[in-house]
C-alpha cells in the first residue's frame, strides 16, 4: 500500500499491521521523522527503511532517536534498494 504523505502514513500503520515500511524524510507537514516516530511506538514494528536525498545521516531531533533498519540515499537504483531490503529480511 502507498500513502501520499505522512499524515496518511501515521494513519494506516496505526490500523494495519506491515512488515516494511519505506519513508521519505521530506514531506510537507507530517515529516518521515513524525512517521518513524509513530512506528518505534507500535507494539509491533515493522522494518524501516529511510529514503532521503539529504546528505546526512539521521541526527536525533529534540533529543529524540529514530530506529530505522537502513537509510537509502537518493538518487538510487532499484537493485540497491532490493539488496538492503533482502540484508535486513535475512539478518535474523
């Protein structure tokens, strides 16, 4: 399933269950820091993956840390992204 932004995203992981999620980090009004954020509270949560075309690494905000399983930088290709989806699948 795919949500338009993250006010949406927040909405559907908190009345479905998923085993990845894949978030942008820049979004208008509900960011992909407020979606991980929503996600390291569920009792179940699902393998995270970042993608972002910001040049940094995730950096705690407000004091806050954010659990995510890999960060993809754009641009990237698919075949990147299907590798760190099968490493962190395979990693247990």
């Amino acid at each position: 399933k795919m949500a338009d932004n993250g006010a949406e995203a927040i909405n559907m992981i908190e009345n479905e269950d998923f085993d990845l999620v894949l978030s942008d980090l820049a979004m208008p009004e509900v960011t992909g820091y407020d979606v991980i954020k929503a996600l390291n509270e569920l009792e179940r949560i699902p393998k995270i993956g970042v993608i972002t075309g910001w040049g940094e690494q995730l950096k705690p905000v407000g004091g806050e840390t954010f659990k995510v399983d890999f960060v993809l930088k754009k641009p990237f290709d698919f075949s990147e992204m299907s590798i760190l989806i099968n490493n962190v699948f395979n990693s247990n």
